[in-house]
C-alpha cells in the first residue's frame, strides 16, 4: 500500500510561496515558485533512502531522469547530490507518483503529470 505525499513543515528561510516540500515513505516533491506564484522547477525523488532516483524538470533548461550520485566530498565543503546522465524512465514512475499524489493540489498535482508524460514521450 501506497502512503500519499504530504506537505512537510516549512522551517527553513525560504517562505511558502517560494517552496512547497512534500513526501511519503518512497518519495520526495519538492516545487519551486517564481514571484508570480507559478511553478518553474520540480524534483521528484524515488526511492527514498535506498537506489534514489530523481526527476528535475525546470522551465528552462532540460529535464532529467536517473540515479542521484553523492558527489565527490570536498574538503570544507557540503556533499552535492547530482544526477550524472540522464537516463529512460520507466512508465512505472508515472503509476507510482499518481498512487501518492491524491491530496495534492490540483494545479500542482497537474504541472507534475504534465512534466513526467511529456518527459515519457520524448524518451
């Protein structure tokens, strides 16, 4: 069974009108705002806390799909998670994102199926 994403408390310094971070048991949201209050980047994590996959889709610049690597540690600086290649996603991704998504906003819970379907199509 399926746990639905939920809105995370927001306690950093970036508002809610910048950021909204959602997340089940295998699976992470984060979406990002401009100042008009519209979506212009996404990042959809699979997989949580083992073999992490993440899709990044921003309004401009290309959309990716693959494994999360750690990065190379740097003396003095924090760890960056990035995505090497982008690589095929499986359809499956789509079926397990609508699973969780129910309570999400309507807009929101759309932007991201449009995102994912289009990405799906081009692969």
């Amino acid at each position: 069974m399926y746990k639905s994403l939920k809105l995370l408390p927001n306690n950093s310094i970036v508002s809610q009108k910048d950021r909204k971070c959602y997340v089940s048991d295998s699976m992470s949201l984060t979406i990002w705002f401009d100042k008009k209050e519209e979506i212009f980047a996404i990042e959809l994590v699979f997989d949580l806390l083992l073999d992490e996959c993440a899709f990044i889709h921003r309004r401009s610049g290309p959309t990716r799909y693959g494994p999360v690597d750690q990065g190379d540690a740097r003396v003095g600086r924090h760890d960056k998670q990035t995505i090497q290649e982008s690589q095929p996603m499986p359809t499956s991704r789509l079926n397990e994102f609508e699973k969780v998504s129910l309570q999400l906003p309507e807009k929101e819970y759309q932007f991201v199926v449009g995102a994912l379907r289009k990405f799906l199509a081009y692969d």
